[in-house]
C-alpha cells in the first residue's frame, strides 16, 4: 500500500471519495488554488517520491479548467519526483475531436493526449471513449475501461421481456451490439444523413420496434439533442415507450427537461462527471465507483485488466 498513493481533482470530488472509500486508502492530500486571474496552483503536500501517482480527475465541464488542473497536478507530481503517474479521466475531454472532417481545424484529442504526456503522465486510464482511436494519440499505455456490464446490471430489472436496444445511428451499432447482448435483448438501428453541420436527418430504422419499449444508447449525453430526434423517429415507427442509457450523462443546457418533454421515461447515467439537477425525477444514476477501484487495485499489483470487460 504504501508504494502508491491516489490524488482526487477538484472535478468529481464525489467519485473520488467513492472510489478511496471503496479502495480504503486515504486520498493524497494536496491543496488546489485558482487564482483571481483563472490561474491554476496545485501543491503537494506529502512526498511522492518514487510512488506510483493515481490522479483522478475527469475532464468535464468547465473541461479547460479541468484539463490544466491535471497538468498542474502532473507537473507537480513530476517535479516531486514521483514514479509513474497515471491519470485516471473518467471521462475524457475532447475526446470527439478526433479528426478533421476535411477541414482546416484542430485534432484537441491528440493535442490533449500529448500535453498530458508532456506533463509527465506515463499512463491513462478512462471509461467508455467516444472513438477508439484516441488510444493512438497517447505515446504510452493507455488502458479503455466499459461501463457498459455495470449499466446492464441496473437496467435488467427495469426493462420489460419486449423491450429492444436502438442504436442512434450507425456509428454506435457496435456499443448497442453489447448491451442487446449482455441484456438477451434485439437490436434495432437508426440510420441518418447530415443535412449542415448541425443538423441530421432519420431515413430509415433497420428493426423492430412497434409497440416495443425502445432502450436508445450513446456513450455520452452532451445537450440531447441526438436522442430527442431519436424518440421522435421511433415514435413514428410506432414504439410504446423510451429508456435511455449512457456512460456520460453531461447534460447541459436544460438536457433532462427536454428528454423528459420528448417522452423519455428513465434516464441511466454513471457518475463519471458529477450529476445534474433533475426536477423530472427520470435520472438514474449508476456508480462507477466499485469499477475504478477494482481497475487500481490490479493496477497496483501489475495485474491484468481483463476480467473487468
């Protein structure tokens, strides 16, 4: 126990206290400033060195201050001469900047990946990404943890024997062939065209969902948007009620009410970013919290991570 120690952001101080409760180690203490002018300071106070670092911060909303307040807290990491740092992100910021769609823009996953590693962070840990490649952008272990057993072990119960898996769109056909699996259930897939850069448009559903109860799946819940266009495509095609489930329940910008005004009975998320007000009551909230601390334990003792799929 001694050789490692686990550092809590500020971002999701409730998950980290989930997970050294879980772990029965005593956070890291440490002491983060933001200055008046946005500035971050992060300073350690207890040794680090030699140790393996485990810095959990999930970059989430505000994702900049977020970000720079797990370079500083690698930075310092580095300096205090700690052993190896692994930054354990929850969720991973940017992470839908992974290509250039042809224009003149950024590729901020990449740019993330390498100021992390600039850092001084040897090693990643996150759950759920929104595109695989991501892996590719960090020179240096980066291990992708599901969320998806733990979503179906507290959806089971409350989806009907007729209720059928609805991808959004073809890009999370195989995300929604994982949950139709581990539930016994039928997959059902919308498909889209991009009419701007904002706007899709449903042409055509690959499935059977009348007068089914509609599980839609995504890997992260932004403002909704996606989702409701969803209810509404399957409402046409006759389904009798909708369910949603996603690691990532971020959920800006009035997202719950408009899920609940579409028709959205219960909505599953993970704790993986710190949940939202819900004056609908359809939020379902699942810890991730037993999945991370068993993930650090075999970390700790150079185990595989295998058995957690």
């Amino acid at each position: 126990m001694a050789g490692y120690i686990v550092f809590a952001g500020s971002a999701n101080p409730a998950l980290a206290a989930a997970v050294t409760q879980a772990l029965e180690v005593v956070p890291g203490a440490a002491e983060v400033e933001r200055f008046p002018d946005g500035e971050t300071s992060v300073t350690l106070m207890e040794s680090v060195r030699g140790k393996d670092v485990y810095l959990l911060q999930p970059t989430c909303p505000p994702v900049n201050d977020n970000v720079m307040e797990l370079l500083v807290f690698a930075d310092a990491c580095r300096r205090a001469a700690a052993g190896r740092i692994h930054a354990v992100l929850p969720y991973y910021g940017y992470a839908r900047s992974d290509k250039r769609h042809g224009r003149r823009e950024a590729i901020t996953a990449s740019m993330v990946a390498l100021l992390m590693r600039t850092a001084g962070i040897d090693h990643v840990v996150t759950l759920d990404l929104h595109t695989d490649q991501v892996e590719g952008f960090f020179p240096g272990p980066f291990d992708t943890l599901t969320a998806v057993p733990t979503l179906c072990a507290a959806l089971g119960p409350e989806l009907p024997p007729d209720a059928v898996v609805v991808s959004p769109d073809a890009g999370r056909a195989k995300l929604a062939t994982e949950y139709a699996t581990r539930l016994d259930r039928p997959l059902a897939v919308l498909h889209k065209r991009r009419e701007t850069g904002t706007r899709t448009q449903v042409t055509h559903l690959v499935g059977e969902v009348e007068g089914r109860t509609c599980l839609i799946i995504d890997d992260m819940i932004s403002t909704g948007g996606t989702l409701v266009e969803s209810v509404g495509a399957l409402r046409e095609a006759g389904a009798a009620a909708f369910v949603v489930s996603a690691t990532h329940g971020l959920l800006l910008r009035n997202a719950v009410d408009r899920l609940a005004d579409a028709g959205v009975e219960r909505l599953f998320v993970t704790d993986t970013v710190p949940p939202c007000e819900d004056r609908r009551g359809i939020v379902r909230v699942v810890s991730v919290a037993p999945l991370l601390a068993h993930a650090l334990r075999q970390l700790v003792q150079d185990r595989s991570l295998q058995e957690l799929f």
